[in-house]
C-alpha cells in the first residue's frame, strides 16, 4: 500500500483493540502479498484468518470484550447476535458478517483446506477474498476512523489503488515488472518467486535481460553466494532461508499504477 501501515494503525487505534486491530493489519497484508506471488491458497488460508480477526472485531462492537485469541470462535453465534444490534452500522452488523461468513466458507469447502478432485477454482478464489478482505477494511475505516475525512479518503484510496504484481509469468518466460530494481533483487525475486525448485544461472540471466554473461555469473551470482542469500552450484541457483528474509524486507511484491 502507499500508505503507511501505522496511518491505519492510528486512524483505528481509538476504538479497536490493539491485539485484534495488530493481527487483523498482518493477515491482511499476508493475503494482498501472496496473492500477488500467486500463492492461491495460502491467500485463501490467511483470508480465513483475515475473518476470525474481523469476527473478533465485531464480537468486541457488539458487546464489549471478545473471544482470546486461541479459543474457538463461534461464529454463528457472532454473526446472529450482531445482526440484531440496532446500534451498529449496518455494513458493520450485516454486510461485513455475511463477507466473512463467506471467506470461512471457501477455506472449509473449497480446494483449500482438503484434496479435491475438480478443476482447481483457487485463482478465482483468491481474487474473490483479495477483494473482500480491501472491502471489509475500508468499511472498517469508514465507520471507525479517527482522523479528518481527508486523511480517511486517502486511506481509502490507497487500499482501493489499482495495483500489479511486481512479478508475472508469461508462458516460460517470467518477468519482474518494476524495471527499477537492480540485476541482484531482480534475481532474488525471481528465485524468490520460484522456490523452493532450483533455476539455471541462463534462465535468469535471459528473464533478467542481462547481457553480459560473465559479469552476471562471476560478480553477481557469486556475490549474492558469498552473502549467503542463493546457493549457487553447477550453474544452479536456490535461494536460501538469508535471501527470503532480505525480499521480504526489502522489496514490494506490487506496484501501483
């Protein structure tokens, strides 16, 4: 997101828990990052996660305390009790509820949490709850903001920014879509991308667009070697547990256009 995570934090902080507001943010930004690297169901198993969160919420707007985290939620219970509470929105007794109820269900029933046998919907599934989950926080930010409605709508506008994975396939071929990186980030994304399989050293030095076949191998697959971020043998490379902490850190999976 453009914005900052803390100017959500703060525009929320006034009237959600801390420890429900601190998890609800950190699935939330699982669910838009894994969706973009195109891992479908682990974007649908935090989005189940995303939900018993936003229960959790709803459950403390209804009646003033909420489940720990750790105990079972039950669920029916939340969504059938809140709906009869006059005194909260109706996005916030009604739409958000169904939303979640929705997201629990395709964790439960779809190809997520069990083997199935049918053509794999995990695509479609995902955009659905990656779209839910910005739906269910900006009516969140709507109805519980503390700041100016200016700096409301802009948070609003940021979550609702058309955004693009930094990384797509085509084909074979992958390409890294912010052109700005350099050849080292652009190679541990792609390894990244791809793990835990090992890719050759000519492979990505083709999806790179790198011309200069010795330099790239003897200074910069060796360099990210010596760092330990990418094992680099027999003109292979896999990224090692180093070179996953440093892309997660240090690189956006989207890109906002």
């Amino acid at each position: 997101m453009s914005i900052q995570r803390n100017q959500i934090e703060t525009a929320l902080s006034a009237h959600i828990p801390p420890e429900i507001l601190e998890k609800l943010l950190d699935e939330y930004q699982e669910i838009k990052e894994k969706f973009l690297l195109r891992k479908f169901q682990p974007t649908e198993l935090n989005a189940a996660r995303f939900s018993e969160c936003v229960l959790r919420l709803i459950e403390n707007l209804d009646q003033g305390n909420y489940t720990s985290f750790g105990q079972s939620l039950n669920s029916p219970r939340i969504i059938n009790r809140v709906a009869n509470n006059q005194n909260l929105p109706k996005g916030i007794r009604f739409f958000i509820p169904q939303l979640t109820k929705i997201l629990l269900d395709i964790r439960n029933q779809r190809d997520v949490a069990h083997v199935g046998g049918e053509v794999n919907p995990n695509y479609s599934d995902s955009l659905l709850v990656s779209h839910a989950a910005d739906w269910i926080l900006v009516e969140i930010i709507r109805n519980y903001h503390t700041n100016s409605i200016d700096e409301a709508r802009k948070i609003v506008e940021s979550i609702n920014e058309t955004k693009i994975p930094v990384i797509v396939e085509v084909d074979d071929f992958i390409r890294v879509q912010n052109t700005n990186l350099k050849a080292e980030d652009k190679t541990l994304l792609i390894l990244y991308h791809k793990q835990p399989n090992r890719v050759s050293e000519t492979d990505l030095m083709r999806w790179i667009k790198y011309s200069n076949s010795s330099r790239y191998k003897k200074t910069i697959l060796k360099s990210l070697d010596d760092e330990a971020f990418i094992h680099y043998d027999n003109s292979f490379c896999t990224i090692l547990p180093k070179g996953i902490i440093h892309v997660e850190n240090n690189i956006d999976f989207e890109l906002i256009i």
